[in-house]
C-alpha cells in the first residue's frame, strides 16, 4: 500500500443543461512517502481540481483519496496547500500569516516556542527583516516563499504545490525553484505538485505523472526521473538524459492535443477526436 | 504632480473655502433688518446675533435649571447617549446576522424580500409601535436609532462577507481554524472593509434619524431642545443647533473615516 492514494477518481462539473462534463476520469496514482510527484498537462486536463480533490477543498465525483490508509474527503492539516496565487491573507504581516498556521498545527505550544519556531521558518526562506511587512508590500517571489514557509511549517504529510512559480518572473523563478529543493531535501516531505513547466518538473522530481488534454483526460504515463540528489541545476540540465525525458514530455503534451474539425464550434465530446492517445497504464 | 503643487492646491481650496464663507455670512448679516433699540426683532436673526447667542451657549453647556432650560452640552450628551446604544445594539445584531446572510446564500435568498421590504420604511415610522409596546419615549427613541442603522450594516455586512475570496476561506479550511477563529482571523478582517462603510452610512442616518425622533419624544436631546427654542421663538438658539448636529455629524464621520483607513487593506 502506496502513503498516498488517488484510487480511479473522477471528477464531473455540471454544465447549464444538466449536461455533465467529464474533466478527467479514473485517475490512479500512487506516490510512496518522501517521494515527489510532479503531473503535467494542458490547461483543462484537471490537474488543478486534482490537487484540490486530494485537498479536499473539492469533491471527486467517483473514487477516493486514501492517505496514510485513511481515505481523506475533507481538508486537514496533513495536507498543506502552496497556491499559484499565494492565498495568503492580506491583512496579516508575513509573520502573522505563518502564525496563524503554526498555532493552528501546533496548538498545544506555548506561545514563546511558537515564536521562535515562526522565526525559524521566516529565516528559512531569507524574509529576517520583513516579518513586518503586508504581503501587498512584497513581491510574487517573497509572497511565495511566505507561502513555502507557511506550507513546510505545519509539517504536513503531503505538501500539495498548485504551479507555485507560475505568477513569479522567470529570473526569481529559478531562485525559489532551488530554495524548494533545499527544503524538501532537508525535510523529505511527500509532495505532490503540478505545474505546466517541463523543466521544473523533471528538475524536482522522482516522477512525472502526464495526462492527456480534458475533457476526460486521463492520466497516460508516468516518467521516472532517477537524477541523484540533492540535484544541482546547472548540472541536471547539462545531462544528456535530461534533454531526452524534456523531448519525451513535450512530444507527449504536443501530440496529446486533440483536433476539432475547423468548422465545429461546440465543445461537445463527440466533436473531439483523439489524434493519439497513450497507452495508460494499469 | 510634485508635493509643491499638491501644497498650493490645498491652500487654494483652503482660501476658496473661507472666501465663500466670509462671503455667505456678509451676504446674510447685510439682508438682516437691524432692529431700532428696544423694538422687538423682526425676520431671520443675523450671524452675529447667532454667534454671540453661541458664545453664551458655549461659555456654560452644562447648567441644569429644570426641564425646560439645560446647557447645549447636556442635550448633546442626551443625544449622543441614545445614539450610541441604539447604534451598538443594531451594530451588534446587523453584524452577527449579516455574517450568517454572507455564508449562506439559501439564508440570504429566504431572507431578502423582507430586508427589502424593511429597508427604506422611515425609521421614524416605527415610532408609534415602540411607543405603544415600550411606553417610554426615551427608550423608543432608541429604537428608531437601531431601526435606521440596522439595514445599512446589515446589507453591507452580508455583502461583504458573501464577497470574501474564496482563496481565503480555503486557507482557513486547510488550518481547520475553529470557527471562532475563522470568524476573527478570516470572515471579519477580510469583510471588514465593507462592514466599516456600512457602520459609516448608518451612523450618519441615525444621528439625522435622531433629531427627528426627539422633536417628536420631547425631554431631551438635541432634537427636542431645537423645537423647544422655536416654541420660545429663540431662532439664535435654533440656528446655533442645528449647526452643532452638523459639526456632530462630521466628527462621528471623521471617527469612522479613520477606523475605515486602518481596516483597509490592499491586496
């Protein structure tokens, strides 16, 4: 038994109609603890309502997430989210907002370890000296990292990375992407992130989970990436095997992509034609 | 445009305002008929008959001698007093009951039409119904004071909690906060913005509301003390009154526009 388990979720939004729109149908993935799992896909293949369902701020219309042998439905402090806008909340400093985390992951400590232990995980991720500060004050990078800390610091079982870096530019991008990696390798968490970056994804990863193009996109393959670590960029994109698993994964995304004949305007499922679909495996 | 600018633009507002003054009140002393010594004043009274009527009034706010003769500060004090709880009271109940409105939109939907209904009926118009159901006018004053600052505060409470970005309410689902701590942590900071700007508005109806409501309950009170003065025939006194409900009015507004400044924040 996997720590974390997607058994065949489903998931079906309701459309104007009563149509029901399939977005992805029978995910199954597993990931082992202290293993990272990055899933990539086009815009609309779910992944995100995924992260959420394993949450557990949305519900999967058919299967369960089992963690740790116990099926979650509802979200916990086992599973922290890092969300691609931050969601941190703006009437709160950087150091309220991981407070506020903290005390609520750890409500049995007394208040002077809590900040002491508030302090740590701001140092952690380099903002000593804006513990002060609104996030307005702050740029994506920095709200990122308090998101980070805010995440890592409740020492959940999973860490759920909703395509953190995507709203930050692409010179902090790679800063944050390393400090990540530092963190996850001092602490081992099991993390599951998605993102539309292949880079970023085989740079982080044990696996990259791939799925194909919504609606009812499923999950096709799973790459593993066995680069040693800790992982130096420079040295992981200099790699021969780098660039053959990027090529695998962009040829995937761009074949993956379903064609409509020119003249079809609906968004029907039939109107959709697979012009090649993966193999998924059992 | 740089702080020099900035500067000479306040300062030329600033003079335009006194010029409009300085001009309102010539304008108004000079259509004044000055009465021949000893014959009794006939029309409106002029600034300066108000101003040194005001001075009298200032230089001794609190002397009590009965019923019908009390400073301008104690009838002011009657007045803020009523305003104050009757505005606490609804401020209290429109908070709790708008929060419930803002997360349950079923709630929000059984129970609109009748804040609709509710809403825009005068405040004043509750006044015989409290007066028959309570029996004493001090107290029904009150309530028309909770009756005009409640739709305000509540309207604005439920929308601005029905508003909350959902990325907030997902946090405070990840942390499991108790509710309690949702409420003081999420719900109330993230809406407060709004809930200021309704306390704003409500305020500012109910001190017009209890005017109104005090020359109809007599006693006390500022609005009682303006009808009292017209029964005398003492305009001086009614016009120095009235501009004192409206410096009241801008302080209390003040008030909130600074509490609105500090719960702001930006996303």
């Amino acid at each position: 038994m996997s720590f974390l388990e997607v058994e065949t979720v489903s998931k079906y939004f309701s459309e104007a109609g009563g149509q029901r729109l399939c977005v992805f149908k029978d995910v199954r993935l597993h990931i082992e603890k202290s293993e990272f799992v990055t899933m990539v896909g086009h815009s609309g293949c779910g992944k995100s309502t995924l992260l959420n369902i394993i949450a557990g701020l949305e519900k999967p219309t058919e299967g369960a997430v089992i963690l740790d042998g116990r099926e979650v439905d509802t979200p916990g402090l086992d599973r922290m989210v890092v969300f691609q806008n931050f969601s941190l909340l703006p009437w709160m400093s950087v150091y309220e907002n991981i407070r506020l985390a903290v005390k609520a992951a750890f409500a049995q400590w007394e208040a002077r370890k809590i900040n002491d232990y508030v302090q740590r995980y701001v140092n952690m991720v380099g903002l000593a000296g804006s513990e002060t500060k609104r996030p307005a004050a702050l740029s994506g990078g920095m709200r990122q990292r308090v998101g980070l800390a805010r995440a890592f610091a409740v020492q959940p079982k999973v860490l759920l990375l909703d395509e953190p870096f995507a709203q930050i530019d692409a010179l902090t991008r790679g800063t944050i992407q390393d400090e990540l990696m530092r963190m996850w390798t001092a602490t081992r968490n099991t993390v599951f992130m998605v993102t539309h970056d292949v880079e970023e994804a085989i740079l982080l990863s044990d696996k990259i989970a791939l799925m194909t193009s919504g609606p009812s996109a499923q999950l096709a393959e799973i790459v593993e990436v066995t680069f040693p670590r800790p992982r130096v960029r420079e040295e992981v994109l200099d790699l021969a095997e780098f660039a053959r698993i990027k090529k695998h994964v962009i040829n995937f995304l761009k074949n993956c992509v379903r064609e409509r004949p020119a003249n079809d305007t609906t968004f029907g499922t039939d109107a959709l034609v697979v012009t090649r679909r993966v193999a998924a495996k059992a | 445009m740089d702080q020099i600018a900035v500067m000479s633009e306040r300062k030329k507002s600033i003079i335009s305002s006194v010029a409009l003054l300085t001009i309102f009140l010539a304008v108004w002393q000079l259509s004044v008929k000055t009465p021949a010594p000893g014959a009794k004043a006939e029309g409106l009274p002029g600034p300066m008959a108000v101003a040194s009527r005001a001075w009298e009034m200032v230089s001794d706010p609190f002397y009590n001698n009965g019923p019908n003769d009390k400073g301008i500060g104690i009838q002011l004090g009657y007045s803020v007093g009523r305003l104050l709880i009757g505005y606490t009271a609804a401020a209290l109940v429109a908070i709790s009951l708008g929060v419930m409105l803002g997360l349950s939109p079923g709630f929000y939907r059984a129970l609109n039409p009748y804040i609709q209904v509710l809403k825009p009926i005068s405040p004043l118009a509750w006044m015989p119904l409290f007066l028959y159901t309570i029996k004493d006018s001090s107290q029904s004053a009150v309530m028309v004071i909770f009756m005009s600052s409640l739709w305000p505060i509540l309207a604005n409470t439920a929308f601005g909690v029905a508003g909350i970005k959902r990325d907030y309410l997902n946090v405070s689902a990840l942390l499991q906060l108790s509710w309690f701590k949702r409420l003081w942590k999420v719900i109330l900071p993230a809406a407060a913005p709004a809930i200021v700007a309704g306390l704003r508005i409500s305020i500012g109806s109910a001190w017009v509301a209890i005017v109104a409501a005090e020359m109809l309950i007599g006693g006390t009170g500022i609005g009682y003390f303006v009808w009292n003065e017209w029964n005398n025939l003492q305009l001086t006194s009614v016009i120095f009154a009235i501009l004192m409900t409206g410096f009241v009015g801008l302080l209390l507004d003040t008030g909130f526009g600074s509490l609105a400044k500090t719960l702001t924040y930006k996303e």
